[in-house]
C-alpha cells in the first residue's frame, strides 16, 4: 500500500467563466468541488489508476467534513487526524476565451501541539511501503516533520517527497530520501540555477536516491545510480493544474510494481497528460493515459554517480 501524507488539505473549487474581467460578476459556465491540496490529488490519482493507497491529512471544520465525506464516497482510504483549525478552500478560475487559470490559495492551517500529535502517531503506524509527503508544510513543523520521516525511514519506509522550501531542506539535511520529485523552480530554490540534469544530480548528491525534476510543458528529467532520462511529450490538453501530482502518482505506482525508472517515467508522463485533458486536479481517464504513453519519449543521457553512503 502506498500512504500519501499532506499537512495543507483543501477543498478545490473550480469555475469555468467564458471571460474573466477583474470587477465583474461571473456566472460560472461549470464548477468541480474535489478534495486537494497536493497529497489528497496524489491519493486520488493513485486510486483512479487502480493502486491501493491510504490518506493521512489533518481534516476540520465542515469543509474538513465534506472532504472526508467526498474521498468515503469515492472510495480513497483515509485516515483523518483532527486539526486545530478548519480545513482551508482554494479557488481556482478558467478563463474560456484565453485558457489561463487563475487562482486563490487560502493560507494552510497551522497545526497545534494535539493536532501534531495526532500526525505523528499516524505516520508511527506506518511500517511498509511507499510514503509520499507532499504539499505545504507549516513553516514551524519542518523540522519535527523530517524527523517523523528520518524516522519512518529507518523502520524500512520506502519516502517519496514532493517538497520545497525550508521542509525539504530539512528531510534531506536528516535522511536520504527514496524519491525527491520537484518542478524546476524549487529545484533552484534548493540547490542553486541549473540545467535540468545539473538540478537532479545536485538532489542525489543531498542525497536522494531518485531525483526528478519536472519543467512544464518542457517535460521532465530522471536520474538514479544507473543513469539519466530525458523526458518529453506532445502538447495534449489545456487543464494543467494537478499534473505534477498525477505524475508522482503514475510514477510511484510504477516504481511499487516493480518497474525501472525510465519506463516508470513514461508511465508518469502519460497520466500526468491524461490529466490536462480534463478540467480538475487528479480528474482523468486512465485509459487515456495508456493512449498516451506510446507518444512519450524517454531518452537516456548518461550515468549518474551514486550518492555517498
């Protein structure tokens, strides 16, 4: 089972307006209510491609409610923990008549001493498996988060993150992540300006077993102890937002079954594909991504050296 951690759950409100005018009055065309938040799209994804996972996420309030109620319905364990504050809303806008996306991201929630304590109790019952923590971490639990994980790590817990700022600095200043999947702009918040290939062995070098960089519509880039993989695919759809997190679905999915990097990146890059196609993060056909995936090329640039032990 692969466990997905978030400490910045949200419900998503997506509205498609025809034209977007700053001041105006809209009537929404269509709108998605979905539970989000980096970690719970992850968790969906996961569960649309037919992988077992289970949730963990601090849920409050009526919208904390409404979240749990929703993943209960659709089928995706998960295991709340109380918070101390009610869970957060983000609104995001589709702009019809040009396809930009605009979008308001409530603050994430602070956790209290109980809620914190409810969180690392829950990662504590984890022992197999993935973990993949992703999403905003309250500036003040970035330490005591990577140490919960260093933790994890040394029962055998296989950690997957998909972090920035000061929260991935300090996982990978206290373990040596499985996994490490970033976008490019919090690769060079972490490591420095760089190439793609520079960025990803700069994150084996602090340590990541596996690092990937993802750039957009410009693809992604892999690197392991045994090489590097370019990844690019044709222009598909227009709904970008939740991608990168149906690519570390696709991807950790892979990578549970067995499969080898560079393939497992292709199955990434397909699912992260399906999920433009559609309006919603996570919201896909899994059977696109299987269309998808012969159309995506993965090209090995050269081997990598292996962090130091």
């Amino acid at each position: 089972m692969i466990t997905c951690l978030g400490l910045s759950p949200a419900l998503d409100v997506t509205y498609g307006v025809a034209a977007l005018e700053v001041g105006g009055i809209h009537r929404p065309d269509w709108k998605l209510a979905l539970p989000g938040g980096k970690s719970l799209n992850v968790a969906r994804a996961l569960h649309a491609l037919g992988g077992r996972v289970r949730a963990i996420a601090p849920l409050g309030g009526a919208v904390g409610d409404g979240i749990r109620a929703a993943l209960d319905a659709d089928g995706v364990l998960v295991e709340p923990v109380p918070a101390s504050e009610p869970t957060r809303m983000c609104v995001s806008v589709v702009d019809a008549a040009d396809g930009r996306i605009t979008e308001f991201y409530e603050r994430v929630p602070d956790l209290d001493e109980a809620a914190w304590a409810a969180v690392t109790g829950a990662l504590a019952r984890v022992h197999t498996g993935w973990l993949a923590v992703s999403g905003s971490v309250p500036a003040e639990r970035a330490d005591e988060l990577a140490g919960a994980l260093a933790e994890a790590a040394d029962r055998g817990v296989r950690l997957a993150v998909d972090l920035r700022g000061d929260a991935l600095d300090a996982v990978l200043a206290r373990t040596r992540p499985g996994l490490v999947k970033v976008n490019r702009a919090e690769a060079e918040e972490a490591v420095g300006p760089g190439e793609l290939d520079v960025l990803a062995r700069r994150l084996r070098e602090r340590g990541a077993s596996v690092a990937i960089v993802t750039d957009g519509a410009s693809g992604s880039l892999g690197m392991d102890a045994e090489g590097a993989w370019r990844v690019t695919s044709p222009p598909v759809g227009r709904y970008t937002v939740g991608a990168g997190d149906s690519f570390l679905a696709g991807l950790l999915l892979a990578l549970d079954g067995g499969v080898a990097l560079p393939e497992a990146l292709r199955s990434a890059s397909a699912v992260a594909a399906a999920n433009t196609l559609r309006p919603g993060a996570a919201v896909f056909d899994p059977a696109d991504a299987e269309l998808l995936a012969p159309r995506i090329e993965v090209r090995y640039l050269a081997g990598a050296e292996a962090p130091d032990a």
